[in-house]
C-alpha cells in the first residue's frame, strides 16, 4: 500500500499531536540540549520560524520542521525539527526525504549565507536524514547542562 504523505504549512494545532507521540531520541536530544520538551520546542521554532512545515501521513501530523533567524545580521538560520513515532515506518521516512528537498531549498533561499545547528550524536536517525540533505559535520562539541556530546552540523553557500 502506497504512503500518502504531504507537507503543509506548520499549525500550532499539529504540535499536540506530534508531541504526544514524539521519537525518543528526540525526547532525549531537547532535553539535553536545554531541558525543553518536545510541545516547548515545537512551540518555539514555529513561533520563530517565517516558513515551517509539517509533515502529514494520512491526515496525521508526524513531524515538523523550519529554520529561525540566527542573529538579526541575516543571511544565517537554524534549521530544526521534531519528529513523532509516526516517522518510523521506513515507507513514511522515505516520504519525508522525497519531500524535504524542496522545503530546504525555501530554507537555503531565506537563509543563503548559512543554516547551522547541533545534533545529539546518540540521534541517528536525524544524522542520516540531514547527511542526507547535505548537510556537514564537525567534531563533537559539549552542549546543554550535562555537557552532551552533540555534533555541529551545517550548510553553507
């Protein structure tokens, strides 16, 4: 059976949905990054974002994504992204990559000169989808109050 999976524009009104049933690893990466949950952050980078998205498997929302401003100089965002449960089916991960190209692309219009963040370095899954999308890695760096090992990741023009 066939996946029908779409984006659309990011609502406040998927962030219980995708919450309540967010990845584990994805649980664990906010928290120790800046002891936020999973409903704060997606509160946050929606709110931030000019552009988000979510992704949709039949009606429901699996994940969202976009990218805030860094500073006001311009020119460089942080991309971010929240996953639920409902991306673990490796037909509904394929759809996401098929269907975020072009969202990073929107991103990389708003944001020409950089997008940069970290990612927890125990979050394989969202390792692969930024590799993926063709993002880089540097070293591990020490983030948030445990000083986590996360890996700096980016894209620049």
């Amino acid at each position: 059976m066939k996946i029908t999976a779409e984006l659309v524009p990011a609502e406040a009104g998927h962030i219980e949905v995708i919450a309540a049933a967010a990845r584990p690893a994805d649980v664990v990466e906010l928290w120790a990054c800046a002891r936020t949950t999973p409903a704060e952050a997606l509160q946050r980078g929606l709110a931030g974002s000019a552009e988000g998205w979510t992704a949709m498997v039949r009606g429901v929302p699996v994940c969202m994504f976009g990218a805030t401003p860094y500073s006001i100089l311009g020119g460089i965002g942080t991309p971010w992204m929240v996953g639920s449960t409902g991306l673990n089916p490796l037909s509904v991960q394929k759809e996401l990559l098929r269907l975020s190209r072009p969202a990073l692309a929107r991103m990389q219009q708003a944001f020409p000169s950089m997008l940069f963040n970290v990612v927890d370095q125990r979050n394989e899954a969202a390792q692969r989808w930024l590799h993926w999308l063709g993002f880089h890695f540097l070293a591990p760096v020490p983030v948030g109050p445990d000083s986590a090992p996360f890996l700096p990741f980016y894209w620049s023009a």
